[in-house]
C-alpha cells in the first residue's frame, strides 16, 4: 500500500507541475497581450462593424463591460496562442502510461483534432461571420439602426466558434470509432443518411436562424464525415500487440502447475 501511495502522490505531483508550466505559459501570453486588448476585441469585431451602417458603433450596456470584454478575449487568444504548450504537457503527462500502439495512435489525434478545431475557428471567423452578418443587415428594416452590445456579441461569437470547432473535429471522431472498433466503413456508409439529416437538425439549433448559417455549418459537417470514412479506410489497420508473450499450451501449464506444487511441497 505504501508503495502505491507513493506512485500515486508521484502522479499527482507531476500533474500539478504540468498544469503550472501551462498555466504560466498561458498567463504570460496573457499579459504580454493585454496592452493591445482593445485592439485584439477590434479586429473580432471587424466582421460585424464592416456590415453595420456608415459611422456606427457598437455599445455597452454595462459599466465596466468596456473593459472586462476585451479581457476575456484576450484570454481566450492567449489561451489559442499557449495550446501547443498546454497539450504538449497533457501529453507529456500521459504518454509514459500508453502502449507503442497507443502513442502511435493518440499524437496524430491530439495534433489533428488541434489543428481542425483552429481551422473550424478560422473558417467560422474569415466566411461565416461575414455572410451571417450581412445577410441580418440586408434582411433588417431600414427604419432601425443596429447598434450590437459588445458583451451579446462576445456570447454569439464564442458559441460559434465552439459550433464550428467541434465540427471541425468529426473526422477525428469518425477514425477514432473505427480504430477501436465501435464501427466499421460499412457501417458508416450505411449511416450517411441519417448523418446529413443529423447535421442539418444540429446547425438549426446551434446556429442563428437563417438559412445561410445553416448550411454553411451542416455542408461542411457532411463533407468533413466524409473526409472521416476516407481517412479511417486509410489507416484501419490491425493493431499489432506490443508484446511478444505467447499463450501456453495445455501441457506447459500442467508442468508449471506440477512445479509450484513439487516447490510448495518442500517449502513444508
């Protein structure tokens, strides 16, 4: 017991060491950034200021809202800037514990899901905002004035940024479940339906009610299920033991079995 308590105080100091070095690594970025916070909020909110009439401005109801809103996206960019940082020591922390197998397997999903979350985030920010916001200004009455709070949009743009994130992460998904064996390419060919019909109801709920969000968020989740069955019909392959311990066969086992109880015999 005492030395299972060590091991596991062991690992849990490593834990908090790893969770440190991400920490200060995310919380320097941080403050490196925070003088141009008000430029970072800028530039996330350019999508929306270039469809908002000739002179307008967005708001803020609250009375230190002009302040903690751009902190918050600074975190979340520092956070972005810090993430190869912050999964290197994830994965330092659990890679002793894998198999060869395993290591071969988790790398490629960490790197993968990493970049196709950002790419998610990046195609979110540089198409769909500009199309979604310009269709709300064209469609909005001309006898109002928009005039967006700064803390709402905040709340709309991370929903989206997390929408099309986790999207982006479907390949991953798909390779994942046929790598383990949940599911087989067949499988999945046949549930290509059901997945077009699935992407459609989840881009109604998650993005604004506008048909044009809606399809840009369910066709690339399509398409991306597809480019999931291609990539896993590339790499399901047998997973080959890492070991090389053979079974015994019924007769080794009756000797070995003879053996502890000639040596239990004279131990008396």
């Amino acid at each position: 017991m005492t030395g299972m308590q060590d091991t596991f105080l062991a690992h849990l100091i490593e834990l908090r060491n790893r969770l440190l070095k991400a920490i200060v690594v995310v919380v320097g970025i941080f403050v490196c950034l925070m003088p141009w916070a008000g430029n970072i909020y800028d530039i996330l909110a350019t999508p929306m200021l270039q469809t908002l009439p000739q002179g307008t401005r967005m708001i803020a109801t609250g009375v230190v809202t002009p302040f903690f809103v751009p902190v918050k996206v600074t975190l979340m960019v520092a956070f972005v800037l810090s993430l190869p940082v912050v999964l290197y020591q994830a994965w330092a922390f659990v890679a002793p514990g894998l198999y060869a197998h395993e290591k071969r397997l988790a790398l490629p999903m960490v790197l993968g899901s990493t970049v196709l979350f950002l790419l998610g985030m990046a195609f979110c920010y540089f198409f769909v905002f500009g199309t979604v916001f310009h269709f709300i200004a064209e469609f909005s009455p001309k006898s109002i004035t928009p005039a967006p709070d700064i803390e709402q949009y905040l709340s709309f743009v991370m929903t989206m940024f997390m929408a099309f994130g986790l999207t982006f992460e479907v390949p991953v998904v798909v390779v994942l479940l046929v790598r383990i064996g949940v599911v087989d390419i067949a499988k999945l060919k046949e549930a290509r339906p059901y997945v077009i019909v699935a992407a459609f109801v989840i881009a109604a709920v998650i993005t604004p009610p506008d048909v044009i969000s809606q399809f840009m968020l369910a066709v690339p989740m399509w398409l991306l299920y597809e480019l999931g069955i291609f990539v896993a019909r590339a790499v399901s392959r047998p997973v080959q033991a890492d070991t090389d311990y053979t079974p015994m066969s019924t007769d080794e086992m009756d000797r070995e079995l003879d053996r502890l109880g000639s040596d239990t015999d004279g131990g008396k």
